[in-house]
C-alpha cells in the first residue's frame, strides 16, 4: 500500500509557532527526522505546507520549497496565500514558475479574519480552477490562542463552494471540532474534500479516550457522508507522529479498502493534472 501524507509542516526557522509542539513531543524537527519518519512508515510522498510564525506571518513560500527541493522528490510545496494582494500576486506567479512541482494552495483561515469568498482571493480561485489546482482551507481549531473561530469554521466554506463549484477545495483537520459540519459540506458539494490532519495530540490525560471517541466519531461522520472518496491522510507532523497518524487512520470503523483510499489512492487522484 502507497501511503501520501497531504499535511506535514517543516521549517528551518526559529520562530516557527510549531516547534512548541515539535518540543513536547520530544521531535528535532527538521528535514532529516521528517524524511527518516516518512521512509520508517513506508511513507512514499507528502505535501509540505507553511507553518505559521510568532509575530503572525508564515514561513515563506521559498524556504518550504527550499526543503522540497532538499527531499530527493519526497515532497512537493503547497504553496500559501496571505490574504493581501501582492501574496495573491506572488503566489500565483510561483505556482506558473513551477507547474506541475507546486501540487495546492493553502488560505489560513481563522489565522488571518477573513473569509473564503473574500474578492482578495479571486485572481488565485481564476487561477486554480483554469490548472486544475485544488486550494486547501485551515479549518477547526487553531495552534495558537488568538486565532479566529468565527473565521475558521467549516461552514464558511459553503457559500465558495456554491459560487465556485470547478474549485477543488480541501478542508484541513476536516474542521476539527465541527466534523459533522465538515461532513455534511463534502456530502452536499462534489468539489469539496477533507483532510484527517492534526486531530490529535498525544499527553494530556485524558488523550487516549479522546482518540477513542474521534476514531468513531469521524467514522460516523464518515458515514453521514456516504464514501470514503474525498478524504485524505495527513498527520499534521510536527503535531501529530506519522507513526501515530497512520495507526489512527487504521482505526477507523471501514472497510480496508476505504483505510486504504484514505492513505494514499485519494490523494494520487486530487493531487494529479
């Protein structure tokens, strides 16, 4: 089985909002760990995203292709939009630069108070929907205290999806704690698909049980849905061990050839042109 990871984050900056959760679980963080636990897990590829920085900015787009470029093909950049004309303008020009290489886009919602149908993002919607590029969406909780929750929630999703239904959208950490509300968006919208990243993080005391309830209560919400097509693995390293992830996506209530379309065989599917 060909397992893709469609979320790991990795950064050579010090002020990476990740790295506190890089820290408690013990992770150097950095390529090397990331590639070694990617080959230990029999991991083929994965999508790598820009993390979030202290001051409220992100990693910039050319260090995380940077890592891409140092992975021997194990990564491909999904490049990040800041909801300002000139990040529109800049990554879009990035994403005609390297084509076929630059595999999403990624709005971080609830980070940032805007909307998903903001007009800012336009040009970039025109853009995805003529290549053929899906645009993955924060969407759930968010990694530091002062993130939006009005801005973050799943439903926000729905009037894009109405209004641009050519738009290939990608809820992250299928808007985790709103899974329901998630779901019923990838029922209602063929477009619309979800990832499993971050939904967890092991070392709080009641963390076990709470893995328990997810497992089922994202396999029921799995099944409000109706198909396991349009859900893909991610584990949101450093938050989540790939180890881990792996082990959670198998503990879903489905059948293996669902467990096994979630690891990998959707993901090969959305992310080609």
């Amino acid at each position: 089985m060909k397992i893709f990871d469609c979320h790991i984050h990795c950064s050579e900056r010090s002020d990476d909002v990740l790295r506190s959760f890089a820290a408690r679980k013990g992770f150097r963080y950095d390529l090397t760990e990331l590639l070694s636990m990617m080959n230990d897990n029999n991991v083929e590829g994965g999508l790598l995203l820009s993390p979030p920085l202290r001051n409220g900015g992100i990693v910039p787009n050319s260090g995380t292709i940077k890592l891409c470029q140092k992975s021997g093909g194990k990564l491909f950049p999904v490049l990040t939009v800041e909801p300002y004309k000139p990040s529109v303008d800049a990554v879009v020009d990035l994403a005609r630069k390297y084509e076929e290489y630059a595999k999403a886009f990624k709005i971080l919602l609830g980070y940032y108070p805007i909307y998903p149908n903001d007009e800012i993002f336009s040009q970039l919607y025109d853009f995805a929907e003529t290549q053929n590029i899906p645009v993955m969406f924060h969407t759930g909780d968010t990694a530091t205290s002062n993130g939006s929750l009005e801005h973050s929630h799943p439903r926000n999703i729905d009037p894009l999806a109405n209004s641009r239904p050519n738009l290939k959208i990608v809820l992250c950490h299928f808007g985790n704690p709103w899974l329901l509300d998630a779901a019923e968006l990838l029922y209602k919208h063929p477009n619309v698909y979800a990832d499993i990243s971050g939904l967890f993080s092991t070392g709080a005391k009641y963390s076990q049980k709470y893995i328990k309830f997810l497992s089922k209560t994202l396999s029921e919400a799995i099944y409000f849905i109706g198909t396991a097509d349009k859900v893909l693995f991610g584990s949101d390293y450093p938050v989540e061990n790939i180890a881990e992830a792996i082990e959670f996506a198998e503990s879903l209530e489905l059948e293996k050839s669902d467990i096994d379309n979630i690891l990998g065989t959707n993901a090969a599917r959305l992310f080609s042109r």
